[in-house]
C-alpha cells in the first residue's frame, strides 16, 4: 500500500506540474512551443475548442493507433496521462494566475520556467512507474514498427507534428526549436534524482519491519 501511494503520488503530482508548465508555455507562446503544443494550440484556434480538450483528443487518438499498432506501450497510466495534463492546464489558465506576456525579456525567463517546469514534471511521473504518456508510447511503437532509433522516432514524429501545426498556424518560433535541447536533459536529470527519491521513501523504515 505504502508503495502503491508513493507511486500514484509522483504520478499525479507530475501531471498536475505538468499542465502547469505547459500553461505558462501558452501565455508566452509567441516565442514559440513545443511541437505537441504547437498542433494543439493551431488547432484550438482554427476550430474553437479549449488547448487542453485537443490535448486530450489528440493523446487519446495517439493511444488508438498505438493499439491498433501494438499494445505494448499502452496501460492505466497512458490513459490517465491522456485525459488529465489538458484539463489541469485548462484549470491554470482558467484561474488566470499564470503571467501575461510582457513581449520583454521576461518572457524568455518564463518560457524557460516553463520548460524546467515542464522537465521535472516529465520526470516527476515516468519516475512513478505507472506508464509512459500517450505521445511517448507512439513514439516507442513507431520505433519499434520501424527499427529506427527512439531518437531518431522523436525526431521524425515531432517534425510531422510541427508541420502540421505550422500549416495550421501554430505559433512556431526560435524556441520552438530549442525545446528538445533544453527539456530533454532536465527531464533526465529529473527521473533519475525522482526515481532514486522514490527508492529511498519506498524502503522499509527499521520500526516498521516484522521481528
């Protein structure tokens, strides 16, 4: 039980942290999004509908070719992944306490809150072992599908998703193309100091073991 409620909490937390940093991300989204972000917001507001409802539809039709794929990559957490981050960020935008943009410098330092955010979040949940998001579990299908690297899959995926977000208007920017090399790294770091934390917190303290 103990390991049951450590494991859902990093899971649920790193959702909500998730949906936050993506939020602060939208506010300044003139210095450019990450590409699942980039297609979500194109399609936001080309065809009405909040940012975080076509994160869900859009994770949730990811889950269905991933099915129809293999299943391999897809469980509980994959759908809790799918249903909630959009609506949690939907949430924060809605309270209206996230900062406006300034078009300043200062939006380059919440942008870059936003993806150290985003990062650990990332980090925060994978390191609860419930399940890899909808997006991840596509990108190791077709990587699996087509022998290509998980790398070289990100790269391939995400540069058809930006594509489609450009064409359908999505705000594409410098930073837009920065993302991987920033969130990638924080994410890493983030899932190995989480994982090892969850370890630690995991393990039997000496007054609760059985004599």
């Amino acid at each position: 039980m103990r390991n049951w409620v450590i494991r859902y909490t990093f899971f649920f937390l790193g959702l909500v942290l998730f949906g936050l940093g993506v939020g602060i991300s939208v506010k300044v989204r003139h210095l450019g999004l990450h590409p699942w972000d980039v297609l979500n917001v194109a399609i936001s507001e080309r065809f009405g509908w909040s940012i975080g409802t076509w994160s869900v539809l859009v994770g949730m039709a990811l889950i269905l070719v991933s099915l129809f794929i293999s299943r391999k990559y897809v469980n509980i957490g994959t759908f809790l992944n799918a249903l909630l981050i959009g609506p949690f960020m939907d949430f924060f935008l809605w309270l209206d306490i996230l900062p406006e943009a300034t078009h300043t410098w200062l939006d380059y330092v919440w942008l870059l809150l936003a993806i150290l955010v985003t990062g650990m979040a990332g980090g925060l949940y994978v390191a609860g072992g419930i399940g890899a998001g909808p997006r991840d579990g596509f990108m190791l299908t077709i990587s699996d599908r087509t022998k290509l690297s998980v790398s070289k899959a990100r790269m391939a995926v995400e540069s058809v998703v930006l594509v489609i977000g450009f064409l359908l208007g999505g705000p594409i920017h410098v930073v837009t193309f920065l993302y991987t090399f920033i969130l990638s790294p924080v994410f890493q770091v983030s899932l190995k100091v989480f994982a090892r934390l969850r370890e630690a917190l995991s393990e039997e303290r000496p007054e609760e073991v059985n004599v």
